[in-house]
C-alpha cells in the first residue's frame, strides 16, 4: 500500500473524529456535535425558551442531509443493503404522503420529513462514519451528553416539586411542570415524560460498564438515583417497567462477564436471570416507594398550608356535644390522613389493569374496525398528519382522541400494509443484529459497554408499543432519536469491518 491510498484511508477512517480533515472543519465532528444537540434539546425544550421543532428544522435536518452527502460521496454508504433498505423504505413513506395529501396537509409533513430524514441520516446512519474504536468514543459521548441533560432536567423537577415557592419566581423555566393526582408531569402528560429519564437510567449502566475509575463510577450511580426519582413520580408503568427489564438485561449480561471463568455455563445463566428478575422487581417496587412516599409528603404540606389559611375556631364548650342546626361543624382532624390516603392511592398504580393495558385494546380494536370500514387505508395509508383525524370517529368515547397508543398501529394507518411490513422488517433486522452483538461471537471481542446497547432497544421498542413515538410520528421523541442511534451502532458494530479499514486502525 503507498503513501498515497494510505493518506486516504486515513482520511476515510480517521482513530478520532478531529476538529479539522482537508484544512476545513470536520464533518464527523458536526455531524457529532448536531446529534449532541438533537439529544440534549429534545430533552430540555420544556426550560428552554425555545421550540424544539424550530432547531429540528434549521439545524438538525439540514446536519442529516449534510452528513447523508457526505456519507455517499466520501464513504459510498449505499453499498450496505441496510442503508439501501431505509432509503427505499423512506420512499414508499414519502410517496404515501404525496398520494394521500393536498398541498395544505403537504406542506404539514415537511415537520414529519425533517424527522424521518434525521432519524435515518443523522442518528442511524452516524456511525457508518467511524471505525469501530471511534464508534465507542462517540457513543460514550452521546451516552454522557444524555445522561448530563437528564440530570439537569431532573434537579429542575425537585426544585419545581419541594420549592414551590422559588419555581415562582421562574415561570419561564417551571411553566412546564405540574404535579397532578399524585403523577408528575414534565411535558404534556407524564408518560410522554418518562422516556428521557427511563433512558438516562439505562444508559447509567452503559457507562458504568465504559468506566474504569471508582469516581466516575460513583458518579454515574448518583445521577442515576437522581434521574430516576422523577421517573418514579410519573408512575408511568411503561416507562418504569421497561426500565426495568432494560437494566435486567445490563445486570444480566454484566454477571455473565464477570462469572465466564468461574462458573459453568448453566449456573452463570441461572444466576443472570435470577439477578435480572430481581432487578426488575426492585425497579418497579422502588418507583412505587418513592411515589408513595412522595405523594405522602405533598399531602402533610398541602393540608398544613390549608390549616394555616383557614381562621381557627373555637372549640364548643362541649366537645362531645353534635352541633345544632345552623350551627358550623369544627374542623375534622382525620381529614389531613384522608388527603395522604388518596394522594397516595392515586399515586400506585397497580396491574389490575394489565390485561387491557389501561384501555389501550379499546383503542386498538376501534382503530381496526375503522380500518375494516376502509379498506383502502390498508394499501395507501392516510399519510402522518391525517391519520388521526381519520381514525378519530373510531376510539372510544373516553379514550384520548387521536392517540393510537401504539406505533406500529400508527405505522398502519399511516403508511398501510407496506410500511408496516417495511418497519416490522426493520425491527426484525435491529433484533438479529443485538442479538448477535449480545450473545453472538461478537461477545468475545466486543467491549462490554457496546454490547449492553440492545437494553436501548429493548426499551424504545417497548415504549413504542404502548405509545405512538416511532416512525409516524410527527415531532421528534427522545425514543425515536435513541431507537435510531442505539440500532446504528448494533448493526454496523455486527458487521464485518473491511480489511483496509483494521490495518488504518492498527497503523
């Protein structure tokens, strides 16, 4: 090999993305920086004063075209069957929406676009940039980026909650949060808040896996409690559930790692699975705790400050005597206790209702009658923007209207039969390619950390299930973004890496 196709190589698979490649700024490193902020925005557009939808159509769209450019002319990245798959897929959905649309409900999709464009471009297709050692470093970055946001959003969920008082005195910054019927809201309702927490906890784990020094381990522990304190006041079972079997997953695949020497291999896997169900329950109990606890708590000071604002009043001079007509009855001294009974109850949400997951299978089944009555929808879709204007006269009455609760039934309405089967391939493709980075001959040489990635999927796919955040979704999700950038990293982490690309890495 000369000097020559080795400085190109060089260039193509620089060890680092460097500040600097040609004598103009690297694009790896934009294309870093605009994910970094995709992430950290989403995740605290609701103190920040501004829309998170205006940076997604001004920076973080036009960065995916950028790195998409770049990605096919400097690296050829439409030789991955992969790739080519999401293209054509990204096709069949713009082409549903050109069919199904005016130019007025057109011009609506353009937000959906920039989202499909940027989860595709931007978040999947990022690490086909680097070699595999950059690709841990930049992963670590991201993983670091999110959890640091998260954090930062969760100290502004406890002053919102124990200083009331000094939230006041923001509003610009603490508009946002509420705490209603024991459940903490952060956006709109607190399922759609409990995504950034759930994952901010899973990837804790994913960098205590990365580190080597006991401080940042200690680190990462404490900002993990610290974020998984609002995810428990939202009482979102999903998002707490799928935590859960999340942090099972990196718990079991952890023992797995530090018992290969000592212990057979059926042993090793019992214990793995014994220490993923406890930890599942312990998650899901402890939320229940803390919510309980919580809810408690606001209930002792909500009832003090209500005492405090009401005049006393004299006791009768017979205090077992009943008041006569007209008379006002005294306060009652068990109703404080009564508060924090409710709050409390409202606050611990139990399973009782698993079997229809909340009213979800009321929704479904309307949705599908709705489908049967239009068949046509099943071969064309309706497009993003008017699927839930169409399907509307189909939910239960007291459903929320408009919210499939589930994103492959979106998918469906969406974009038909073929976009559904375009994304239940797509998810069958990211579910091959973890498993054999977890527990495939990849699991002997690739890092611990990397391997743990599938917990994201695990829990984005989850959340997907139970809410309409993926792939029809017409703003972008922080599952979305982390289903994306998680399955990315796992396929390209699973393939073969080029000859020139392992003696680049070695020079």
């Amino acid at each position: 090999m000369n000097q020559n196709d080795q400085g190109r190589l060089n260039h193509r698979f620089p060890r680092m993305f460097s500040l600097r490649e040609g004598g103009v700024l690297s694009w790896r490193l934009i294309a870093v920086l605009s994910l970094m902020g995709c992430i950290v925005i989403e995740i605290l557009f609701n103190i920040l004063p501004i829309d998170h939808n205006t940076l997604l159509l001004y920076w973080f769209y036009p960065a995916s075209l950028m790195a998409l450019t770049q990605l096919y002319f400097s690296l050829r990245i439409t030789k991955h069957w992969e790739i080519r798959f999401l293209l054509i897929y990204l096709g069949w959905m713009c082409l549903v929406v050109v069919l199904n649309h005016s130019r007025a409900h057109f011009v609506e999709s353009y937000q959906w676009f920039a989202c499909a464009c940027t989860t595709l471009f931007l978040c999947f297709s990022l690490p086909y940039a680097f070699s595999k050692e950059t690709a841990y470093r930049a992963m670590t970055a991201l993983a670091i980026a999110t959890v640091l946001a998260v954090s930062l959003l969760s100290i502004v969920c406890v002053i919102a909650i124990y200083a009331p008082n000094f939230a006041a005195k923001f509003p610009s910054i603490f508009e946002g949060f509420s705490f209603w019927e024991g459940r903490f809201y952060i956006d709109n309702h607190p399922n759609r808040s409990a995504p950034a927490q759930a994952l901010a906890v899973i990837l804790v784990g994913y960098l205590l896996a990365q580190s080597k020094k006991s401080w940042q381990k200690v680190l990462w522990v404490l900002l993990g409690i610290l974020c998984f304190f609002p995810l428990a006041l939202t009482v979102s079972r999903t998002g707490i559930i799928g935590a859960g079997f999340a942090l099972g997953f990196e718990v079991y695949l952890a023992l797995q790692e530090t018992l290969r020497k000592r212990t057979r291999v059926v042993l090793r896997v019992l214990i793995g699975v014994a220490a993923a169900m406890v930890t599942l329950v312990v998650v899901y109990k402890g939320a229940s705790l803390v919510s309980q606890v919580n809810n408690a708590y606001l209930a002792r000071v909500e009832a003090a400050q209500t005492q405090q604002d009401v005049p006393a009043i004299a006791p009768p001079a017979e205090p077992e005597s009943t008041p006569t007509e007209g008379q006002e009855a005294p306060p009652v001294a068990s109703q404080p206790a009564e508060s924090v009974i409710a709050s409390t109850e409202i606050g611990s949400r139990g399973l009782s209702d698993a079997d229809s997951f909340n009213g979800r299978t009321d929704i479904w089944l309307g949705v599908f009658k709705g489908l049967l009555q239009n068949p046509k929808i099943l071969a064309f879709g309706t497009g993003p923007v008017p699927a839930s204007k169409v399907m509307s006269p189909y939910f239960p009455v007291d459903s929320p209207i408009g919210y499939f609760h589930n994103s492959l039934l979106a998918e469906l309405v969406s974009f038909g039969v073929i976009g559904l089967l375009f994304t239940v391939a797509l998810l069958v493709l990211i579910a091959v390619s973890a498993i054999r980075l977890s527990f495939g001959a990849r699991q002997k040489t690739a890092p611990l950390a990397m391997r743990m990635l599938p917990a994201i999927l695990l829990f984005t796919v989850a959340e997907g299930m139970m809410e309409d955040f993926l792939f029809a979704y017409q703003s972008l999700s922080i599952s979305w973004i982390w289903l994306m950038v998680a399955a990315g990293f796992v396929v390209s982490a699973v393939k073969k890496e080029p000859l020139a690309q392992q003696q680049t890495i070695e020079k």
